[in-house]
C-alpha cells in the first residue's frame, strides 16, 4: 500500500462558519500577527469578541497567531511570547499563570502516516497552571503539561508531561524535578 494524497478527506472538520473563520483569519493577520500592534488589552478584546475565553492580566507579545479563538481558554495572568503559534484545530485550555515563551508552537493537528489517505487526526492540549513552555518548543496533540512542568527550550513534547518536572530533547524526556524558591 501506498500513501495517495488524492484520497485525503477532511471535509468532516468544521472548526466554524465560513464567514466566521474568514473575519478571524482577516483580524488575526492584521491585528494578532502585526509586529506593530504592541497593546495586548485590544487583542484580548478581539479575541473574546471571536468566542475565546481569557481571563484577567493575561499579556500578548507581538506576531501570536491563534487558528481559531472559539477553541481557546486562558486563565488568569498568562504570558504568550513573540511569535507563538497556537494552531488549535481542538481545544486548547492554558490554565493560571502559565508562561509560553517565543517561537512555541501549539500544535492540535497531525495525519496518520499508517493511513493511506493520510488522515487528520486532532487531540486537545493543556496547560496546568504554573506550566512554562519553553521558547522554540512544539508541544503535540493530546498532551496534557500538568501543573509546573517545564519543557525547555528547542524540546518537542509528545506525551504528557508530570508536575514539578522538567523536560528536554526531541522527544521531550525527564531531566529533574523543579523546585520553586520564595
């Protein structure tokens, strides 16, 4: 058997209406994306306005680009760095003081390399609080950074990744505990 792109069907993902993804792909290219668009409270407002659910004291860095806000969840005090790439085509829940560092990449979507039509296949990530996803990272579909994880910087995450752990490497593998001053 041989892959045959020529099959692929995905018309079973609706993410929204037509219109709806049109007005957001337009908003995000001109105000989430622009290196310019410096002031993070408008593009919290935007969001919301698209159906995001984001909480208070959350901050957005120039150049973020979010696929679709109606599957995005944000907790309070937030930061999401420069050129983070939230590519939820499933649902992303970022839960309380959760750090993503620049260049990170969320990435819900993936195809299935067993299947001859090269199927899309999409999983959910969360992000527990007090996780902090490191700059240059990419973290899968179906993972879930339980509360104070950290995977470092240049680090692929493919499984779920335990509290108060640190991660590294491609795949993303257990270096040490974390530990927390005051």
């Amino acid at each position: 058997m041989k892959t045959d792109l020529s099959t692929f069907d995905n018309s079973w993902y609706k993410p929204g209406g037509t219109i709806k993804v049109i007005l957001w792909t337009l908003f995000n290219a001109l105000v989430m994306k622009n290196p310019f668009w410096l002031h993070s409270k408008s593009k919290v407002i935007l969001l919301r306005m698209f159906g995001a659910r984001i909480g208070k004291g959350v901050i957005f860095k120039p150049e973020v680009s979010i696929k679709y806000p109606w599957k995005l969840s944000i907790g309070d005090h937030c930061w999401i760095g420069e050129q983070v790439w939230i590519d939820n085509l499933a649902q992303v829940s970022i839960e309380d003081h959760v750090c993503i560092s620049q260049g990170a990449l969320l990435l819900c979507g993936n195809h299935n390399y067993k299947s001859s039509k090269f199927d899309l296949m999409i999983g959910e990530i969360t992000l527990k609080e007090g996780a902090w996803i490191g700059a240059k990272t990419s973290v899968c579909g179906g993972v879930v950074a339980e509360t104070h994880s950290v995977l470092s910087a240049g680090s692929v995450a493919t499984k779920d990744l335990e509290a108060y752990t640190i991660y590294q490497g491609i795949p993303a593998v257990t270096t040490k505990k974390r530990t927390i001053e005051s």
